[in-house]
C-alpha cells in the first residue's frame, strides 16, 4: 500500500472476486468498485471505469493525489492473501477452486495513460 503512483509512473492493482449473486472489482489504488452478474463483466466495466477515471485526471490536469486514493484495508488484506495463496499454490504446482474465482491483475500506470487521448505522461 505504499507505492506512489504519479502521471509517469506506478501500478494500478485490482481484485475481482465472487460475491452474491455475481462478482466484485475493486482497484485498490483509486478506490473504484464496480459489480456485475459474471466476472467477464465485471473485469470489463472495471477497466473501462479507470481508463476514465485516468482521461478526466489528465483532461482536467488534477493533482497526482488522484492516483493514490486507497480502498478500504479490508480489500488490501483480501488482496495480499489471494497473492501469498497464488504463490504458495504456484509452488506447490497445485490449484484450488478458491484461487480459481479470484483474479489479481495490475495495470501499469503509464499504460492507462498511453489509453487516454487527453493524456501525454
């Protein structure tokens, strides 16, 4: 939860995870949340939320502190425990149904930016 994330650099960190009724994304890193009925869905609408959020960052030239507004600790504990279970299941060259329904993926910050016609971090 420390890293800095500027115009120029830094990682955008997500988790998609099963919820009642369908899934839940979070982006760790702006405190986004989206939810839908499959996790298709919700990896789609997700990342379409932060590349906007992203352009109207650098449409409006707002501040840096936009990029570093952190979720809830209770995401970023889920977070840190799905990537120990990965790695410690990526060891052991075996998998469960648990580390199945999670995703973690991390987006370069100078990628989302790259995505923006506003943007020319």
């Amino acid at each position: 939860m420390t890293k800095i994330n500027t115009k120029k650099s830094g990682v955008v960190r997500t988790i998609i995870f099963p919820i009642r009724g369908g899934y839940r994304a979070v982006c760790l890193d702006f405190d986004i949340i989206e939810e839908a009925s499959t996790r298709l869905e919700v990896e789609e609408q997700i990342k379409e939320v932060i590349v906007g959020y992203v352009a109207n960052i650098c449409k409006n030239k707002l501040n840096d502190a936009l990029l570093n507004r952190h979720a809830d600790k209770r995401y970023w504990d889920m977070y840190d425990s799905y990537q120990k279970l990965i790695t410690a299941k990526r060891e052991a060259v075996n998998t469960s149904s648990a580390t199945n329904k999670v995703s973690l993926f991390t987006t370069p910050v100078a990628d989302l930016f790259k995505q923006s016609a506003y943007c020319s971090a």
